[in-house]
C-alpha cells in the first residue's frame, strides 16, 4: 500500500485554493493514553484541523518543550510503542480520510529500521515524517524508501538557517516546509514575530512547496497573523496544555475539539 502524500499536497492545495492557511495540529500518540490519544487526533480534525502531526514520544526530546516533554513522558510511563503510533495514525485517518503525518527524532527510526518504519507508516495511511533531527546530507537511505512507499519527507529550518542551507534543504524535502518560527523549544510565545515572516520568504525564495509555521502559536489570533504569510499553521503545545490541564478525559477531548474550531477560524481571517 502506498503512502498518502497526495492526499497532503492536495489538502494544503485546496486550503489555499480557498485563500487560506492550512490548519496542522500536533498531539503526542499514547497522550493521555493510547486510546484517549488516538481520539484526541479525531477531535482536533472534528474541530476544524487540516492535518494533523502524531507525536513519536521520546526520552530526549530536543526540540521540545516542558508542555510536550512531560506529555511525552506520561505517554513512555505508559508504555507507548511505535506500534501504538501506528495504529494511532490508521484510526485516525480511516475515521475521518485526513493526512496524518508522524513527527520523531531519528533516532527511533534507525533502531526500528527505515524500511519497516516507512512500509509499516505507508501500510498504515499515513501522509509521511517530519524529521527534526535527521541531516538533509544524511537522509537518503530515509527519502529512497518514504519515496518508494508515498510518504512526505518534511525538514525543519530555522532563522539561523543561511539562504543557501535552505536551498539545500528545500530542494530534497517534499509535503512542505516546517519553519520553526523562532529559536529555541516547542511552547507558547506571546508573539509569533518577525523572524517568522522573513524565513518563510527566505524559503519560498528557494521552492514551490507550501512553507507552515510552526512553535509558539496558541490562540486565534496568532493563527490569523502567522496565515497572513505561511501556507500552514503548526499548533502543538497549545493542545497538548489543554489536555494536561483538563480534569479527565473527556473533557480534554472538549477543549481540544473547541480550540481547533478556534484557531481554524483564525486561519480564515488573515
């Protein structure tokens, strides 16, 4: 079975086809637990998400910060697998036909194998990887197998990134571009900011894929300002907060569901 990476291309196509930023939520999968995670995912698209990023939770997670990383950790005491982000990624997408993506480190998928990894994602239905971690100059033997089985390789740049680094990283990259709005971890930020605007001209200098932003949006309103100039909004903390400071379940499900109708509102106001 192969990926489905058109089904993402032409989710992020027809967003801008309706004059607008795509909406990409992130959850960790086996948050709070596996299954409460999995419909966590169907309730941010139920809320108005385009697409939507599963975490691969990990000890070590660099990128991340406190919000994801004690979600994540609830998740490993739980004894979350990469199975269980599979099977997190197929339920969604068959409940609700939506491109389901995982973000991990490379680290997982190396001690997992790439070929088993990138069949086992495809077989699932999934969209494809973003990997944060994973060297554009080390990645071949990841995008010949995510190629051979229709999957999206996303890369992640950064303001620090010079123009030519970006070329570099845009030219072997497909899906979209992940630029993280700002140095540092994943959180909330009282302002998305300038830097953000410029590295998402600085990358479309550079190709035709859709650019998303991603790391400090929260509410509607930095939705609305970031959809001014990025082809994607990327929320992640945001989320996983609301579920953290939910008193159970189901009322975590809730407030998912009502900020993804929030900031998909957002996104149409730009």
């Amino acid at each position: 079975m192969s990926g489905n990476i058109q089904l993402l291309s032409d989710t992020l196509a027809a967003a801008k086809a309706e004059d607008r930023a795509a909406l990409i939520a992130y959850l960790p999968a086996g948050f709070p637990t596996v299954d409460g995670g999995i419909e966590a995912v169907k309730a941010v698209f139920d809320g108005g998400a385009d697409v939507v990023e599963v975490g691969l939770p990990h000890s070590d997670p660099v990128l991340d910060g406190p919000v994801i990383q004690t979600a994540d950790d609830i998740a490993l005491r739980g004894g979350v697998k990469i199975a269980d982000v599979m099977r997190t990624v197929r339920e969604a997408y068959e409940a609700t036909g939506k491109p389901v993506l995982v973000m991990t480190y490379w680290n997982p998928i190396d001690r997992y194998g790439v070929e088993r990894f990138t069949a086992e994602l495809a077989e699932a239905g999934g969209a494809g990887c973003i990997l944060p971690d994973l060297p554009v100059q080390e990645s071949a033997l990841w995008r010949q197998h995510a190629e051979k089985h229709g999957l999206a390789t996303v890369f992640v740049v950064a303001p620090s990134s010079k123009d030519e680094r970006l070329a570099e990283i845009t030219a072997v990259g497909s899906g979209f571009v992940y630029a993280a709005s700002l140095m540092g971890v994943t959180g909330t930020r009282a302002s998305v900011g300038l830097e953000a605007r410029n590295l998402v001209g600085r990358t479309r200098a550079t190709t035709g894929l859709p650019v998303c932003v991603g790391l400090g949006v929260s509410n509607a309103e930095q939705a609305a300002e970031v959809a001014g100039f990025a082809d994607g909004v990327i929320v992640g903390s945001a989320f996983v907060k609301r579920m953290l400071d939910a008193e159970d379940e189901m009322a975590g499900l809730a407030a998912v569901r009502a900020l993804a109708a929030e900031l998909a509102e957002g996104v149409r106001k730009r």
